[in-house]
C-alpha cells in the first residue's frame, strides 16, 4: 500500500514538473506571438523606435567595436600559435576571417548587446510595470506592446546586423594589424588571401544570426520586464534573467543556425 501511494506521488510531481514547464512554454509562446503582432499592426511610433535604434545600435557600437577588435588580435596570434608548427602561416587570414565573420563577431556581438541594452530594456519596463506607469498607459486607451514591445524589437532586429557587419570589419582589421604589424606578413598578399577566400555565405549567415540574436535580446528583456513584480529586488531580478537566458539562447541558437547552413 505504502510502494503504490509513493509512486503516486513521484508520478504526480513528475506530473506537475511537466505542467508548469508546458504552461510557463504556453505563456512565453503567447507572449510572443502577442509581441510579432504588436510589430506589425497599428499603431506605430516612430520616433520610439529611431530612439531605441540609437540606444540599442549606435550605443552599443563602441563595446561591439573594441570585442571584435581585441578578438581579431588574439585569434591572430592564437592561429600563428598553432599553425607556425605545421609551416601552414598562409591559412592565418582565411581561418581569421572564416572566424569572424561566421562565429565569433555575431556571437559576441550577440552576448555584448544582451548585457548592454537586454538589461537595459528590461530594467526601464521592469521599474514601468512595478510603478504601474504600464496601467497608465493602459488607462490613456494606448496599447504597451506597440508603445514599448514593437520599437525595441524592431530596433534589435534591425540594430544587430549593423553591429555585426562593422564587427566583421574590424575584427578582419585586428586580424591584420596584428600579423602585418607584429607577425610581420606581406599586407597585399594578407589582403588578397582575405578577400579570396571570403564568401557571400560568410557574412550572409553570421548577418542571419545578428537578426535572430537581436529578435532574443529585446524579447528576453521586453518578457522579464513586463513581468516584474515585488519592486527593486523584482527588477533586479527581471534584470538578471534577461541576461541569462538572453545567453543561453544566444549560444543555443547559434548551434541550430551553424547547423542549418552547414547543411545547406
């Protein structure tokens, strides 16, 4: 009698598990579809989302610039490192530049923007919706995901390729500094290696994950903040999850993208 309630109960715990992650996965779907929704139907703001496209683009350059940069110089010498053992230093530029454009610029790109402006969205929603400024506009008859959801998301989508595309460039150039500079490499031979190698589908596929990264980002930050609740510790911790599953989405997709191109 004992062995049949105990299994029961694990059952129904297993039960539960099951029922809040399908109804927690439920809601977040909802949520989201709510927000594409927002996107695309009236009414719009304009200058909302030229501001966020300044904030979440044009601010988070100089961060993006200076990790593309300094990642460019490592893998340069890294690369040097290793391929130096096997008399292979010619591959240096096509491996910098498959590396950049193709990985490390979207990716990091990707996790520099969720700690920037993903936190950023959603400690300013968070601290709306815990002082009840979201009701207000709910009062004022003005619907919060066109106001607040669809310029951020816009921007993100739009944003993050820019901020990969001019990653791509000076990650190359950090690339070149470093092994023309220090390495001591021919720079028109390291530049037509570059460019020889380089192909549309290199850059095209890492543009690809800048749009879904940046779609993560204001997603990630518009949910935890709109859900916030139980004042500044509540938007510290809207805060903190952003960033977090702003990440690991980021690192989840990344490997679900690489995977569909690499079949392609």
């Amino acid at each position: 009698m004992n062995l049949y309630k105990n299994i029961l109960i694990f059952l129904g715990l297993i039960g539960n598990f099951f029922y809040s992650v399908m109804d927690s996965l439920g809601y977040k779907l909802f949520f989201f579809f709510s927000c594409i929704k927002s996107c695309v139907t009236p009414k719009f703001y304009p200058q909302l989302l030229l501001n966020q496209i300044f904030k979440i683009g044009f601010n988070s350059l100089p961060v993006v610039g200076l990790t593309a940069l300094f990642t460019g110089m490592v893998l340069a010498l890294q690369s040097y490192t290793g391929f130096s053992r096997f008399s292979a230093e010619s591959a240096i530029p096509n491996v910098v530049v498959l590396s950049i454009t193709r990985e490390l610029s979207p990716v990091l790109a990707g996790l520099m923007v969720a700690g920037r402006s993903g936190a950023a969205i959603a400690a300013e929603i968070g601290t709306m919706k815990v002082t009840e400024q979201i009701d207000a506009l709910k009062t004022l008859s003005t619907n919060p995901y066109n106001y607040l959801i669809a310029p951020r998301l816009i921007a993100s989508v739009l944003s993050l390729p820019f901020l990969v595309f001019m990653g791509d460039i000076i990650g190359v150039f950090g690339g070149y500094s470093i092994c023309v500079h220090v390495l001591n490499f021919n720079p028109n031979v390291y530049l037509v290696n570059t460019f020889n190698f380089l192909q549309f589908m290199d850059v095209f596929s890492g543009l690809v994950k800048a749009s879904v990264f940046g779609l993560i980002i204001s997603f990630m930050g518009c949910y935890h903040g709109f859900h916030a609740s139980g004042g500044a510790q509540g938007v510290g911790l809207a805060t903190t999850y952003s960033v977090v599953s702003s990440s690991i989405l980021i690192l989840f997709f990344n490997y679900l993208i690489t995977s569909i191109f690499f079949s392609l």
